[in-house]
C-alpha cells in the first residue's frame, strides 16, 4: 500500500513556508471573527461604558478629554418595564414553569440515585445519599416554590443557583469516583437549565461557575483531556443559550400578539376611542384619583341624531364617516385628560374629573365643530345630542351618574333631533 504523502493537497515544502502560515493564520482569525459576531448575536454582553464615565476615570488619572470630541454621550438605553406586556408575560412563565422544572429534575436525581446503586454497584453509599438527599431538596423546593407566590425574577436567580449547585456536586462526585462519567451529566444541566431561567444574567452567571468547577474537577480527573472537557461544557452552555434567546424572541413576539389583542379589545377600531370594555377598565382608577383629590367625576353622553337615518338614505361607509368625526371632535373638544368611548352604536361617553358642563352649550360647539369637518356636505346636517352629570365618587356610582346624564340630554338649542334634509 502506497504512503500517504505528508501534505494531503500541497507537499510539505508549500505547507512550511511562510506565505502559507500567513495564509493560514488569516483563516484562522476570519474564523474567530465569525465566532464572535455568532456569539454577539445570541449572548447580551454588558454595557458598554458611557463616555461620560470613561472621561471621568481619565480626569483621575491627569488626561482630560474635551466633551466635544469624539468621546460624545450617548443616549440611556432602553430599560424594559416592569409592567410591560413582555415582562408581565416572562414573569408568568417563570412562576409556572420553574417549579415544574424543580419538580422534574428531582424525580429524575431520586431515579438516576436507585438505578446507579443498582446497576452500577457503587462502593460509596455517601455518594448515593447525597444523589437521593439531592432530589428529594428539588422536590421539597418544587412544592414550596408552588405554593408560596414568589417574583418571577426571585425564581430564576433560585433556580439558576440551584442549577449551580447541582453541577458542583455532580463535579465533586466526579473527583470522589475519578470518573468524568458524572461530568458528563454535567453537560445536560448546562444546556437544559438555561431556557428555564428565562433571564440572561443569572443564566450567565450560573454558567461562569459551572464552568469554572467542571474544569478544576476535569484537570484532576483527566489530565491533558480537562481542555477538552471545558471546550464541551462551552458547547453545551451556547446550546443553552441559543434555546434560551429563541424562547425569549418568542415570548416577545407573544407579548407583542397579546398587546395587540388587548388593544382591540379595549380600543374601538373604527373611531380610535375607548370601548365600552376599555372605559371600565379605567374608571375604577379615575374614582379613586377623584376621592384623593376632593374632585367629582363627569360624565358625558353624546347620542348621535339620526345615524340609521344616515346609513339607510347614505349608506354605511357615510355612516361610519359620521361617527369617525365625532369622535374626532370629542377629541377635540372636551378637556385633557378626560376619556373619551364609544359607549354602543350611535352613543358615546366622556368621563373625566372636575364640573360637568352646560349641556346646551356643549352641544351647540360640538354641532358646530361638525358643520365645519365638511363630513355632511350635501347632506342633511350632523347634531348631536349632549347629558351631563357629576358627583363625588364617594356619594355616587358611575351607573347612577350615566343615566342621570342620559336621561338629561336634548338637541341644542331645541332644535329637532333629525333635522330635515335640504
């Protein structure tokens, strides 16, 4: 059998000189460039230091920089909020799914303990109790993370700790064994606890120190083969970290549906006011702010004269653009703050703080102010008709304030509800 020549593709005098080495070296460093670009693309890296402090550390040491250099801040940026669709919605999975995953992996510790003692014959019996006192401690946790409410980011920073120290034991039954067969149990944790933590840093973290413990257990176990241990739990925590950024992109596009449908829900599509839903959703809060401040809730309730009239003589697209401009001029007209629905069909209510109006006045700007949107022309004119009513939260119900102001509301100026088409 003929022997392979000692370069494969060139002879060895090509592969040892010195334009290949260079040639080989830039492949190399193209290599680690995309490495890190695949890497900054799925793990958030910290910060990067605000120029404004950067000039502060080099006024401290004698060297200072002028502010209109390059050295110019940069914006704060954005914070995720608290009570954001998103977060409210990785909160919820968190609290859900973490004791459910306490709960999982103590079964499978309790079960991995029995079968090892048996199947495998251990001599040391210390290594089996600490295996079962292991899953019984995640079982136990399971059922008092269940049952006690925790935030949701006090579960992942729980888990992620507990996660740790799993592996730690795993590495310390490794070095009492001198088997790296517990390590490799290891490298399942690693990739499975990340998508769980549903947070990156304590996901980062708790990967830092298992790392660091697989490779001193690893280095007296194996030997030369500990780098090849470490450079396999690396490839087990970016397998969890790519989980983890999928299932946090998918949870930001779920909160994203949610904000949407809420947004339907509570906002009229075709008028951009408030529905029935979203107006009571809020005015709880709005008689609060009320008795705080020794104010009386308005209300306001505006019925559009003749709108079936409009739709039978007109069609339905006038119909609509009839109710577009009154909304619009509510907007326009009524005060800041106030909320302004579209109570049903033809109605719609304006609900805020402070004294109710004139009805009769307020009626004949809101005519006015619809005579002038043009939406009529041609047309049988646009009226309205206007009830008011206020009292103070404590004394009163928002029902009761409704019908008061609906029971009140006339045609301005008495004039006819439908006027007559010119």
């Amino acid at each position: 059998m003929t022997p392979l020549p000692d370069g494969l593709l060139f002879p060895e005098s090509v592969l040892s000189s010195g334009w290949f080495t260079l040639l080989a070296t830039v492949v190399a460093l193209n290599t680690i460039i995309y490495v890190g670009l695949t890497l900054a693309k799925v793990i958030p890296w910290p910060r990067q230091f605000h120029p404004r402090r950067v000039r502060s550390a080099l006024d401290r040491v004698g060297v200072h920089v002028n502010e209109e250099s390059a050295m110019k801040d940069i914006p704060t940026p954005y914070v995720i909020d608290a009570d954001s669709p998103y977060e409210r919605l990785r909160q919820q999975f968190a609290r859900r799914e973490i004791p459910q995953a306490f709960a999982f992996t103590g079964g499978v510790a309790i079960v991995f303990a029995v079968m090892s003692l048996i199947v495998v014959d251990r001599s040391s019996e210390a290594i089996f109790v600490g295996e079962l006192a292991t899953g019984v401690l995640f079982l136990f946790g399971s059922v008092a993370l269940g049952y006690r409410r925790f935030r949701g980011r006090t579960l992942m920073w729980i888990w992620a700790a507990s996660s740790t120290v799993l592996v730690l034991l795993l590495a310390v039954e490794g070095y009492v064994l001198d088997s790296p067969l517990p390590l490799s149990y290891s490298f399942i944790v690693i990739a499975s606890f990340m998508p769980v933590t549903l947070a990156w840093r304590p996901a980062l973290a708790a990967v830092v120190v298992m790392i660091i413990g697989i490779g001193v257990a690893g280095a007296v176990i194996a030997g030369p083969d500990d780098v090849r241990i470490v450079i396999t739990a690396m490839l087990a925590a970016l397998v969890g970290a790519m989980v983890l950024r999928l299932r946090l992109v998918s949870i930001d596009a779920l909160a994203d549906e949610e904000a949407r449908s809420e947004a339907l829900a509570t906002t009229d599509p075709l008028t951009g006011a408030l529905t029935r839903r979203g107006l009571l959703t809020l005015v709880p809060g709005l008689a609060s702010t009320g008795q705080r401040n020794q104010q009386e809730v308005c209300v306001i309730y505006v019925d559009v004269n003749g709108l079936q009239r409009a739709n039978d003589d007109y069609g339905l697209g006038y119909g609509d653009d009839v109710l577009r401009a009154v909304s619009t001029v509510l907007r326009g007209q009524v005060r800041t703050g106030d909320l302004v629905a579209r109570w049903s069909g033809d109605e719609f209510l304006v609900t805020g703080l402070g004294d109710r109006p004139d009805p009769v006045s307020l009626a004949e700007r809101l005519n006015e102010a619809l005579r002038l949107t043009g939406v009529a022309l041609g047309k049988w004119p646009i009226t309205v008709r206007v009830g008011t009513a206020a009292g103070q939260p404590a004394d009163t119900t928002f029902e009761a304030l409704l019908a008061e102001a609906a029971a009140i509301s006339a045609p301005a100026g008495g004039q006819e509800a439908i006027p007559e088409p010119s």
